[in-house]
C-alpha cells in the first residue's frame, strides 16, 4: 500500500492514517486559498493598531500550541510590538510558567473562564507588555467531557486593567478548531482595542 505525505514532512508509517490525511491535506489546501484573502487582513489590522498606538503584546497559548503568535510574526514588522509569546500546554506549566495558581485550576479546570482570564493578565505581566492574551480549550478529538466538550475553548484579552474573555464552542477537526480559535483571539483583540 501507499502511504500519503504528510502536509509538513515525511511519510506516515501507519496505513491507518492514510483517510486522516487525504481530510486534513484538504482542510489545508482550502484553508491556505482563504487565509491568503480576508483572514489576513487580520493580521494587517493587528500590526497596523498596534504599531499606530504604540501597544506592545504578550501571548499565553494553551491548545492552539503557538498557532496565534506563529499568525502574528508571519507578518513583517511584528517585532515592533509582538513582545512574548509562551506555550504552557500542561497544567504544571500554566502554573510554573504563568502563575496560573493549582487552587486554581483544581476548582474551575485549565480550560475555564478563570484560568483564561490568570493566564491572560500574567502573561502581559511577564512580557511586559500593554495587551496579554490566552488561548485555552480543547481541540480534540480527545479530551472533552460532558460538561466541556470538544470544541469548548476561551480566549482573554487583558488590556488597560480590564479581561474580556469569550467561551467558544467549535466543531470540526483538530487542526480546524485551533485555527477557528486563533482567528477568534485576532478578532477579540482588534475588538478590545476598538473599545478603549
């Protein structure tokens, strides 16, 4: 049998995986033709209002692994206001790296309003910066419960003293739930920006 590339590298040794990635290279394959029109603009706007109001900006990135600073720093110039970007995939590392409190996470879960909001307000701290934002939830297809399904992610602002956070529910693969939740986090922040 032959097994199909994976869209970064390599070949898959699993014959299994061969449906997994015949859907996803599609998803890639769309995603890439629509990133490439409006949704970057988003990316454009981000650099444009921060570099216009000279903010600065911090990211805590739970389940998206990076995915919304990797988005930000694909534009030129983001080094002029993107400041810290920190993935704290496990509970241990948003409490290690973020001062996200273990009380904490044992009362309300890592992917919560409150861990969003922690996360969100010390990693501005630790950067430095004007705006900190989290991303927090579960992309799947594992890990979801009853109460917290796959698809439930939150996302923080933290700007000027004040945390807006939003509850997401998305549905959809791994890899379409992260980037669902990173263009939620470019959207909240111009949002929160616009407001101030």
């Amino acid at each position: 049998m032959r097994f199909l590339r994976n869209h970064q590298s390599g070949i898959s040794p699993y014959p299994e995986d061969k449906f997994y990635y015949i859907r996803e290279n599609l998803y890639v394959k769309k995603y890439r033709l629509w990133y490439n029109r409006p949704m970057a603009a988003l990316e454009n706007k981000i650099k444009e209002a921060f570099t216009r109001n000279g903010l600065t900006l911090s990211i805590a990135e739970s389940c998206t692994g990076g995915l919304l600073a990797h988005r930000i720093t694909n534009v030129s110039g983001a080094s002029r206001f993107f400041k810290l970007g920190v993935v704290a995939y496990s509970n241990q590392a948003k409490t290690t790296l973020l001062g996200v409190p273990g009380s904490l996470i044992k009362k309300y879960g890592a992917v919560s309003s409150q861990c969003a909001v922690c996360m969100a307000k010390n990693v501005k701290k630790k950067g430095g910066s004007v705006v900190g934002v989290s991303i927090t939830g579960t992309a799947g297809p594992s890990g979801g419960t009853k109460a917290k399904p796959v698809g439930t992610v939150f996302v923080c602002v933290n700007y000027k003293g004040r945390s807006a956070c939003n509850k997401f529910k998305f549905s959809g693969t791994r890899l379409q739930i992260k980037n669902k939740s990173a263009d939620s986090a470019l959207k909240l922040i111009l949002k929160c920006l616009k407001k101030q």
